[in-house]
C-alpha cells in the first residue's frame, strides 16, 4: 500500500530543521500543541464568518496561497508533534482509516 505522505522523509527534514537552530529544546508537547492550536486558528480565521460562495472565491483568488501556508503549518506542528510523542502518524491515520470503515460502512 503506498504511503499517504511520506512521513518519514518528512520527519528527517523536520529533525533537522530544528535541530539546526536549536529548537529542540522548544518542542515539548505542550508548546507544539499551542503552536498547532494557533496555526488551525489562523486558518480558521480566513474562513470565519464566510459563506461556501465566499469560501470557493477564495480558493480561486490570492488568498489561496495563504490558505496552502496555513494548511502546510498546520501539518508540520502536527508531524514534529507525533514526532516528539513518539506516534507513528502513517500508522495512526491508516488505523483511523481502518477503524473508520467499520464505524461507518458505505452505503
């Protein structure tokens, strides 16, 4: 089965990353998760208050740039946050994927 995103290349350029400026140090669960709040918050806030029409006007315009940042933010925190746990993230989703299916079968 092919991997939905190859998280462990993505974890050895994070590694390094923060490795390379010390960051370590900074990464405890308890901040990576106030950071990831804050980044989903900041993605939320483009959203906020916005009709689907307005919505789908913003991914055809500038500002879907600043939405894929947001999104790739988002998932960063979440990648050095598993990380720092210890969890396996593509193990994790494929088990939600799995876990999902059964809960709710196809109609």
């Amino acid at each position: 089965m092919a991997r939905l995103i190859d998280t462990a290349a993505l974890e050895v350029e994070l590694a390094r990353f923060a490795a390379e400026r010390d960051w370590d140090q900074f990464h405890t669960p308890r901040n990576l998760i106030l950071a990831l709040t804050g980044e989903v918050g900041e993605l939320a806030e483009i959203f906020q208050w916005k009709t689907d029409a307005q919505a789908e006007a913003i991914m055809a315009g500038e500002q879907a740039e600043h939405v894929r940042q947001e999104i790739a933010d988002v998932l960063l925190y979440l990648m050095r946050l598993a990380m720092v746990l210890g969890v396996d993230l593509d193990a994790a989703v494929r088990d939600k994927i799995a876990l999902n299916a059964k809960k709710y079968p196809p109609l």
